[in-house]
C-alpha cells in the first residue's frame, strides 16, 4: 500500500518525518497522516514524492514492485559505472 512505501523509502533514505516533511513543504502530521493511512497524498504530491525518492508513481502506488533509479544528473561515466555494478550484483 501507498503508506507502507512511503514509510519503507523514507527509512532507506534515513529521513525523520520532519524531514521529509520539510522536503515536501508539508506538516510532520500531513507525513504522519499518510503513513498511518489516514489521507492519501494529492496527485501533485505523489508527483514530488516520486521525484524526491526516484522512483515511479506506479511503484509508490504498489502497481509496480521494482523500485527504479532515477540517473537524471548523472554524468555518463557515472552511469556506466552504475551499470557495471548492477551487472555485478546480478552475478
């Protein structure tokens, strides 16, 4: 559900609900409030949410269960180093 995966992202980036809501110009509450499934984020929310963590809204939304990387700003070299290590993590 989308509460479960904005908790299980906000742990992976090791941020307190403060801080993330800070990064999402909301209220500590707001971001508890979406993770105990009391309000569901708007549209536009998901939207900055997906940026913020990199990954699709149809993962957020649990359409998708593989989380993506986002590479924008990436130079090309760093990106090929990614590849390199996820073709060494795959085995």
């Amino acid at each position: 559900m989308l509460n479960e995966r904005i908790k299980a992202l906000r742990y992976a980036q090791r941020l307190s609900q403060v801080e993330l809501a800070k990064k999402m110009s909301v209220t500590k509450q707001t971001v508890s409030n979406w993770e105990n499934n009391n309000i569901q984020p708007s549209i536009d929310v998901l939207i900055r949410l997906s940026d913020l963590f990199g990954v699709s809204t149809d993962y957020l939304l649990c359409r998708d269960d593989l989380p993506r990387l986002s590479v924008a700003g990436l130079s090309m070299e760093q990106i090929e180093h990614l590849q390199l290590l996820i073709q060494d993590l795959n085995g």
